[in-house]
C-alpha cells in the first residue's frame, strides 16, 4: 500500500493501520479519479491536494457542521472541494473560489459524475477581489464555513474581508 508523504497521522505503523482499514477503503470512488487524473495532468504537483486522510477529515467535519453555505478558496482539482460538497446538504451552497479554471475543469467531469455539480459555486479570480464582490452584493453572513488553502501570504486579506 502506497502511503502519501503527508498527512495528520505522525505514527507510521498506525497510519499504515488506519490507511488500509479506513481511510482507503473509504475514499470514494470519483475522489481517486480526480486524484490520478491531478497526478497524470500535474506530476508532482499533486502534493498540493489535502491528502486522502485531510480529505475524510474534512468530509466528516462538514457531516458535523452541517453548513448549508460554505467558502473555499484555493480549489486546484477539487479533491478537497469534492470531500466537502460531498458531505454537505443537497440544498448546500459551496463557492468555490480559485485563480485558474483550468485547475478545477481537471476535477469537473467526476465532480458532475458524483452529482455534486449543482452545490458548487465555482468563481474564476484571485480570492481578495472576489470576496470583496460577495460583500458588496449581500450584508447578510455569507457563509456558515470557510476552508482557505491558496497561497499563504494573502491569507490576511482573505480573513479581513
Ligand atoms: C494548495 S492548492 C489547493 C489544493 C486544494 N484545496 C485541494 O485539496 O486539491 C492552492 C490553489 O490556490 C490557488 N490560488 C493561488 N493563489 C490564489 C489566490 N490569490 N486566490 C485564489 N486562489 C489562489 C491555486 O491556483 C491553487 O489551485
């Protein structure tokens, strides 16, 4: 079993554990396509994903929270967008905001496959000026939850709008 390089898990006989038990086992179907289809497409650069056992985390958390409108900024193929919009509501609402299309076409097909398509919101800009766009429409709260993973040294920005 191939184990990614990252991941909560610090004690590798217990993520060799829980990996083959668990978080494999469970990782959906469409979720290991857009992974291979990121690692085909971008090589190495399919590091920049949560990895699988973030991407349960994140699902289990949304199954808690229950949000009906959620952010997420900094897409790339959606293999965290895909664990959230899975576990949210079928009326949930999630904008999902990224720099570049192309990123997220890579995960679409298997998004729509999965019939999550109609939950997600997809906004093509830098995260700033689109929050700021979001704001100015609605002065009501947005969102329930916010999931920020783009590029670190905007993150002020992104938490002052
Ligand atoms: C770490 S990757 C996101 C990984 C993604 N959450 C996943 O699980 O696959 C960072 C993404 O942030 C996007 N990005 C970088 N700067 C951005 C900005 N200023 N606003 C919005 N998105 C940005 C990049 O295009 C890239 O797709």
């Amino acid at each position: 079993m191939d184990l990614p390089h990252k991941g909560i898990l610090q004690s590798p006989a217990l993520t060799q554990y829980i990996y083959g038990t668990s978080v494999y086992p469970r990782e959906h179907e469409q979720l290991k396509k857009i992974w291979e289809a990121t690692i085909v497409k971008y090589g190495n650069l399919a590091e920049t994903t949560v990895p699988v056992d973030e991407g349960r985390f994140l699902s289990l958390f949304m199954e808690i929270l229950n949000p009906k409108r959620m952010l997420e900024i900094g897409v790339f193929t959606g293999y965290s967008l895909f664990s959230t919009a899975l576990a949210m509501p079928n009326d949930g609402l999630l904008t999902a905001i990224d720099i570049s299309r192309d990123h997220y076409e890579v995960g679409l097909p298997y998004i729509k496959d999965a019939g999550l398509a109609h939950k997600i919101n997809f906004i093509e800009s830098p995260a700033t000026p689109a929050l700021n766009q979001l704001l100015s429409n609605q002065d009501e709260k947005l969102f329930d939850f916010a999931f920020v993973d783009a590029n670190k040294t905007s993150y002020n920005n992104t938490t002052s709008c």
